[in-house]
C-alpha cells in the first residue's frame, strides 16, 4: 500500500469530472488498481446543499454514490499494468444503500475496492462511512470507450 501526500490532483486528472463536480479533497491510501481510501469534507458552500433542505443542509446521498464512484475511478485509472480508460463514467450501481448522510463541516471516509474488470469495465465495492457509523454501501459498475490496440 502506497501512503499518499497529496496526490490527488494528478489522480483525478484520470477522471472525466471538472473541480465544481469533485466529490474527494483527499486520498488517504491507494493500492494502484486495486483499493483506496479517500476523504471529502462537506464545506457547506456547495451548489447542491443551497436547496437540500434549507436550514437543514444534508449532503444528498447520490452524491455519496457519485464520490465512491470518483474513488473507484481513481483506484482503477491508476493501475500499473492496466493503461487508463478514455471518458470513465459511472453506468450501473447494485444493492446500494444509504444509512446516512453527512452535514457541513463532517469529513466523510470513503473506501473502494475494484472486484473485477473486463475490457472496459470495471466492478468495484464501495462504502462511505462518518465517523465509524455506515452511510453507504453499494457495488459500481465503471465503463470507459473501449482501447484499440
């Protein structure tokens, strides 16, 4: 397991997703194409807490989903033997479910895991966690264009 300082930037540049729309601040540890934790700490200033409930700011939990997806990408974009995939988008999600959500100023442990890969998909576990309470659990299925040889 690789401990990582600050390389996150250089990892996401791996991913389709502009700045407004990342969900991770931080990668804590990254096994390259195979697991990762990373961290996203809700700022409270964030376009999509302006109406989840007003006065009440919840962190919408697709985008609990959406940052276990960032993650995953992360983990499989950076595999050693394995070039990146062009465009990964999240396309499918299995037996997800959300135990909790997170408010402004909690930071939110996410952790992926790729379980499988097959031309230009990819599987992969996931869950978010607060603290030590469970806020999600769910299984990703990530699909780049596919390479030409």
């Amino acid at each position: 397991m690789i401990a990582m300082q600050d390389p996150l930037q250089e990892a996401l540049k791996l991913l389709p997703h502009g700045p407004e729309f990342r969900f991770l601040d931080r990668l804590v540890s990254l096994v390259p194409g195979k697991e990762g934790v990373g961290e996203y700490r809700v700022r409270g200033d964030e376009w999509c807490l302006r109406g989840h409930l007003p006065g009440d700011p919840l962190l919408p939990g697709v985008l609990l989903v959406e940052s276990a997806a960032q993650l995953a990408g992360v983990v499989a974009q950076n595999d050693p033997e394995i070039s990146p995939l062009p465009e990964l988008k999240l396309t499918a999600m299995r037996s997800v479910k959300i135990f909790g959500t997170a408010r402004p100023g909690e930071t939110i442990r996410i952790e992926s895991r790729v379980t499988g890969r097959l031309g230009n998909l990819i599987q992969a576990s996931a869950q978010a966690y607060l603290g030590e309470k469970l806020l999600l659990s769910a299984e990703l299925t990530l699909a780049g264009q596919a390479v030409k040889p």
